[in-house]
C-alpha cells in the first residue's frame, strides 16, 4: 500500500490530483478483478479510461445497498484465501450485508484513520479515549483502534453497551497527554 503521509497538508488542487491518480488505479483494479463493475461498465457502456476526474464520477450508476445484498460474491476481488475478516451490518434496513477483507485492507483502514488523527493534531503523545464498540457490527471501532496503534497513541477503551440509537453518540474523546 502507497502511503502519502502529508495529503492531507497538501493544497486541494494536489490532493484533487493525489485523488484522482488514486481512482484510475481503482477502476482499473475493478475492472480487472470485480465481476460486479465488469458488468456494470458492459452494461452501461462505460469506458473507464474516460474517467478521469471526480467529476466523471456522475457517468459511474451508485452503488446501492441492494446491489451489495443481491450480488455480494461478486464484490469479492481477491481468492478466498485472502480473506481475513467477515463483517456484516446490523441489518437494520433488511437482510445484513456482509463486506471482507483482506489483511491489505485493514491495513488501509487503520492507515486512513492514521490520517484523521494526524489531521486532529493527535501525536504519540495523546492517549484516545475510545467509547464505541470494536465490533458489535460497527466497523468504524475497529478503524479507530488500529489507526490510533498505528500513530503510536495510547488507547482507553471503554465500550459501553449503549442503548441510544446510534452507535456514534460519544463516540471518541481525545485526552490531553498531560493527563
């Protein structure tokens, strides 16, 4: 995985730039290894190499839900073999949807909330207060965890069982490293 520690810095002309490099390298990773976008782009007559900005974007259908419940296997871009991770929604709004993931991507993950930390101002030095789940579905406690470890930070965590309606509501608190 390239790592481009200071995007977030950058000015947004770069990062725009940084981005849209990143995206070509994406569809062109779909294309070559999603039976889902294969089809997609056959179907919708979709040359990916003319998308070539976040505005072309709009020529891409959304992606929905349902998409993701009825053809989920097809996703998958990698050999089952290198599936390290199940996680499934709640399924709150219908049948639970179920994502993998492979060793790169919860690389990836804990890379991308590195970067959120970093952009917070947080350091090695700061110890996080996480107050969501590791799992109970929710994804994002997982990220937290592993980029906080990532940059290095010290880690509280204090997983309540909630009962509010969003597993978001007090979600993280930065302590300062006086404390």
């Amino acid at each position: 995985m390239e790592k481009n520690p200071e995007i977030q810095f950058r000015s947004p002309e770069d990062i725009k730039s940084y981005q849209e490099e990143q995206l070509a390298k994406a569809l062109a990773y779909l294309q070559a290894h999603s039976k889902f976008y294969q089809q997609m782009f056959a179907e919708h007559h979709i040359d990916i190499n003319q998308i070539k900005t976040i505005e072309d974007l709009q020529q891409i259908p959304v992606t929905t839900k349902t998409d993701l419940q009825l053809h989920n296997d097809d996703f998958i871009c990698v050999d089952k073999e290198e599936i390290i991770d199940y996680v499934t929604t709640s399924g709150t709004l219908g049948d639970p949807v179920t994502f993998v993931l492979t060793s790169e991507d919860l690389d990836r993950l804990s890379y991308n909330e590195y970067l959120s930390f970093t952009t917070t101002g947080c350091t090695k030095q700061d110890i996080l207060q996480l107050m969501t789940t590791i799992d109970r579905r929710f994804m994002a406690g997982l990220a937290y965890y592993m980029g906080a470890r990532e940059l290095g930070m010290g880690v509280i965590r204090v997983c309540l069982l909630y009962t509010s309606p969003s597993p978001r509501d007090g979600l993280l608190s930065r302590m300062p490293s006086s404390a």
